[in-house]
C-alpha cells in the first residue's frame, strides 16, 4: 500500500503545475548564466581574481565548464530550498484547504503511511530538481566551455582541483544537495501539517532559512555556540567537497546533523498528523 | 429496518462527546444504526452532524465515548472498518487538476480493494457522469462533483455508506436523482445508510429511522414513519377575532384543544378528523376563520429548532 501511495503522490505532483515551476526556474537561470558567461566571462573572472593576482600568478583557462558549474550551484543555493518547499509545504496543507484530505483520511491508509509517502514523493521531485539542475549546469558547462582544472577561491587560499579529479565531486556535491534540500522537505512538510492553508509553511520555511542563514553568517560572538547546530549551516557542506585534502570528519558530521534533522522534523510530523483532528 | 433485541446493531455510538475547548460539539450522543436502515441525522446548521459524522470515520477523535461498527471499536480497528465504509464528509472536495476517471482511480486504489477500470467507468456512468469521464474535475458544477463523491463512497462496494447532507445544493432534478441512488442502493443492493440532512422533508422522503439533534445532543430518536405520521397535529385557525373564537368555545370540549389564542391566530392541538368538526363549529358560531394551517407535531418542533425558538 505504501508504494502504491508514493507511486499516487508523484502523480499529483506531476499534475500540478506548480511542480513544473521549480523546472522551468532553474533552466531559465542556468541558461542565462551560461549564455552570460560565454558572452562576458572574462571580465567575470578578472573581477573575481583580481583580489589574489597581486599575490599569485593566474595564468591557462580558467574559465571551463567546471567553474561555470560551481558558480552556478553557487548561485541557486539559495532560490532550491523555495522551489523544493513550494511542493512539499503545500502537501498536507494543499490538500486540507482543498478539502481533498478528507476524503483522503477516510480511505483505509494510515495517517503514517500518508505523511511518508507523501515525504518520499516529495523527496523524488527534490531528486528530480537536483539532478535536472547537475545535468543543465555541468552538461551545458562542459558542451559550451569545455573540460579544465577548477579553480576555487577561498577567502585566503586558492584550491586548483585537476580535470580528472572534478567530476566525482559533482556528482557527489549533488547528492549532499539533495540530502540538504530533503531536509527543507521534512521541514516544510512538519509546517504543513500545522494549518489548512499552503502558502504559510512555505513562507515560514523560507523565513526559517533565511533567519537561520543571517545568523550563520553574522561574525557576531554570541551566535558562535549556535552556529554548528543550524541546519543551514550545514546545508552548504557540498561546498567542502572542493577542497583539498577533503575536511571528511566535518562532511560527515554534517551529513548526521541533516540527517538527524530530517528525522526529528519527520517524527514531529508524523506524531502531529496522526492525532490531529481534520476540521478543513 | 425494526430494531429488536436479537439483531445487532451495524454501527454503535456509545456516549460520544467531543469538546472544542469550553464548547461541547456533540455532547453524550448514542444511537444504534442496524442492517438495511436508511438511517437519519437531522439537526440544524451546528447542531453536531459533521462533527459526529467526523467521528463515525475517524477524521476527528472523540474526547469520549466510543463508536462501534460491525462490534469492532473504530479506534482500534480503523483500517479494517473503514475497508467495509464509503462516506462523503462535507460537500465532496478533489483534484481540480485531475479528471473525474484519475480521480476515481486514485481513490479506489486506496480503498484496500482492486477496482478494475471496466469497475470505474460502470460507477461514474451508474452516478450519470458517463462522457464526462476525462474532463478535469475543475470543469465540474457541485452537482456533477456530488454524483462523483457517491461514485468515489461507491466503488469499493462498501456494506455502510456514511453521507453528509448529499442533497445540498443540488438543483431539483438532482435532488431526484440522488434520493433515487439511495433508495437502489438500499432496496437493491442492500446497503445500510447513515445520512444527515438539515431537511425533515429529505428526510421524510428517504430515511427509515432517523434522530434529531441539537447543540450536540439527542433530541428525538425513532421511526421516521411513525414520528412523522402520528396523529398529532398543531392546528392554526387565523381569523378576524381570536377572542371571538375564545368566547365562543369556552365550555365546549375544543376549550381544552386550545393551545394559544393571539394576534390573528387560535392554536389547537388536535387529530386530523377533528379539523373538519372544529371548522364547522365556528363557522356555526359566525367565526368569521380566514384559514386553517396544520402542522406535525415533530415538524413544528423541528422548525422551531432550526430558527431558535426552541
């Protein structure tokens, strides 16, 4: 019944059109940074290095489909979690104002199994986003710029990672993405549990991010203790993937602490939902 | 269906209350609903129909008391209760983006049965929605949408079917194709059949047995026949002068009749064959009557419920 359930849930999701939005963004984005990187790239990168080419000599073709890529994820970072949460906040909330819960709660399934199908098709759509976003950015990246050494300017040293030695990290910055963003699933879907309407979770989501982010990156002393417990803190471990030698005890704790996330946020959900009264 | 002591009751509803805070929504309500019943929950607009019938299929928790079915506790054995129930909570709600025919099929294959498609499209076409099957349901009016709703409480062949106020809202010729459906599944197929209406007239028209409530509580409970049909009747005779019609009956048997005398209006509290008798008596005594209005005694204190008065 389980899979029956999730197999259910992806296709409203595909039915919805708001679930092509998230697609129709990220292809949107991803082409006018590349097409602007073709035509102006250059002077891209000269504003970006000329704070190290007093010290350092950068020399060779450093604009390549790699660094396209990472400034792409870069720059998305922040604009998925709202794709992600404009699906998985409107799925139990959407539904109650909708009233199709209703009729959903009086069908043999349990409240549980709902949540968590709900979760799965929601972390599949997440999937889906995130592997449409690698295939456009490294695949468009790699066909307009072609292959080269990535290199990653950190605020004090410069990391050139080797050709050949790119793209796994990718392929695993995408799957630390994913996890990170199934986190903001979990979140938003906890938050829809809460009320009949769609648009507040995935307000609320995006307010929790955003607050959670400015107190992460304010260099404020007090903030210090709270810092390595904000999930956004974490969310951006795909970017330690890059360096060299690789941080695999703070990939690892941050892997825990998302997952860990993921799980509370859940078990809240599913301990709300299946006491909770349906009133819509 | 005649409730007799050997026969079981289908559904049990044992002291059910449910509390909103300070406000008791349904407050102590039993009843018993047996096999073949077209059973009825009338009650005016907050009285506790939806949110008893919430609690009939476990959308909402009582606070106490238990609800019964098939003598299983529908707390412990929900999924396998639910299984043998199709209901309509409300007016009937689905995906606007879907068709009717995914619509069906989505719901039917949460029904714990497998439903084949030849199963769906007799069900959509039995409800009358057959050529309207692949429209999206946003296309749909609220009548079309209530005939879906019954196919969606029909398609797994459930032995109760639980139905929040089916007529409201439909057009006349809708209203008659509805109250049909109920009495075929009943006579015909059998199916036991709680529903809840604000309408006695509906109710009249369908139910076998019903129940009253009002503010959360039972009110009246019996056979629709013999509730409705009794013999009972309020009488009100308007006239020029109901003080003429006072004078006049003082000292006669219709004296002790009188319920009230005020305005244009004498009630009487009397039997159908005595209203004949009581018209021709004032018209003797040059009581100028403008007209006679009679009432069922349950009818009148139904209308009283629904407007306040009560």
């Amino acid at each position: 019944m389980f899979l029956k359930l999730t197999w259910i849930e992806i296709q409203k999701i595909a039915a919805k059109p708001r679930s092509y939005i998230g697609m129709i963004v990220i292809t949107v984005i991803v082409l006018v940074i590349l097409l602007a990187m073709k035509a102006d790239g250059t002077s891209y990168i000269k504003f970006v290095t000329q704070s190290v080419e007093q010290s350092f000599l950068v020399e060779g073709k450093i604009l390549n489909g790699y660094l396209v890529c990472f400034i792409i994820l870069q720059t998305l970072i922040i604009q998925i979690p709202l794709l992600v949460a404009l699906i998985t906040g409107d799925a139990i909330s959407g539904e109650a104002g909708a009233g199709t819960l209703r009729f959903l709660l009086t069908k043999p399934v349990s409240r549980g199994s709902i949540i968590m199908s709900k979760y799965c098709a929601g972390s599949l759509y997440t999937l889906g986003l995130v592997i449409w976003l690698g295939i456009l950015a490294l695949g468009g990246g790699l066909l307009l710029f072609g292959p080269g050494d990535l290199v990653v300017i950190k605020s004090e040293e410069i990391i050139i990672l080797q050709s050949s030695d790119v793209f796994w990290r990718f392929m695993l910055a995408i799957a630390l993405a994913f996890l990170a963003l199934s986190l903001v699933g979990a979140l938003s879907m906890l938050l829809s549990c809460f009320t009949d309407n769609s648009i507040g979770p995935i307000i609320i989501t995006m307010a929790i991010i955003i607050l959670f982010t400015i107190i992460g990156t304010l260099d404020v002393p007090i903030f210090d203790h709270v810092k390595p417990f904000l999930f956004t803190t974490h969310m951006i471990v795909w970017r330690s993937l890059f360096e060299r030698p690789l941080p695999m005890h703070d990939i690892m704790c941050s892997i825990w602490i998302l997952l860990g996330h993921t799980i509370v946020f859940l078990a809240i959900a599913l301990i709300y939902f299946r006491k909770k009264d349906i009133l819509s | 269906m005649q409730e007799s002591d050997q026969q079981k009751p289908l559904i049990e509803v044992d002291h059910l209350c449910k509390q909103y805070g300070d406000f008791n929504a349904v407050n102590d309500l039993s009843f018993r609903v047996f096999s073949g019943d077209v059973f009825a929950f009338l009650g005016p607009n907050g009285a506790g129909k939806s949110t008893t019938l919430r609690m009939l299929t476990s959308l909402v928790r009582p606070t106490s008391g238990h609800v019964f079915y098939f003598g299983l506790n529908l707390n412990e054995h929900r999924t396998a209760i639910l299984k043998k129930t199709g209901s309509i909570v409300e007016k009937p709600d689905f995906y606007r983006f879907l068709s009717a025919e995914k619509n069906l099929e989505i719901f039917a294959k949460l029904s714990g049965r497998t439903i084949s498609r030849p199963d769906i499209y007799q069900t959509l076409e039995w409800v009358g929605l057959n050529g309207r099957e692949k429209d999206k349901v946003k296309t749909y009016s609220h009548g079309m949408k209530q005939r879906l709703g019954i196919a969606v409480a029909l398609i797994h062949d459930p032995e109760i079917i639980l139905l929040d106020e089916p007529v409201n809202g439909m057009d006349p010729e809708g209203i008659i194709d509805i109250r049909n459906m109920i009495r075929f599944l009943n006579t015909e197929k059998k199916k036991t059949i709680l529903l809840s209406s604000h309408l006695l007239s509906e109710v009249e028209q369908i139910a076998s047995r019903m129940i009253i409530i009002d503010r959360g509580k039972l009110v009246v409970e019996g056979e629709v026949s013999k509730l409705l049909n009794s013999d009972e009747l309020i009488v009100s005779v308007r006239t020029t002068n109901p003080q003429q019609v006072k004078n006049e009956i003082n000292g006669t048997k219709w004296m002790q009749k009188l319920s009230s005398a005020g305005g244009m209006n004498a009630v009487f509290n009397l039997r159908e064959t005595e209203i004949p008798e009581l018209n021709r008596f004032l018209c003797d005594h040059s009581v100028d009557v403008l007209s006679i209005e009679s009432k069922r005694k349950l009818e009148d204190y139904y209308l009283k419920l629904i407007s306040g008065k009560n």
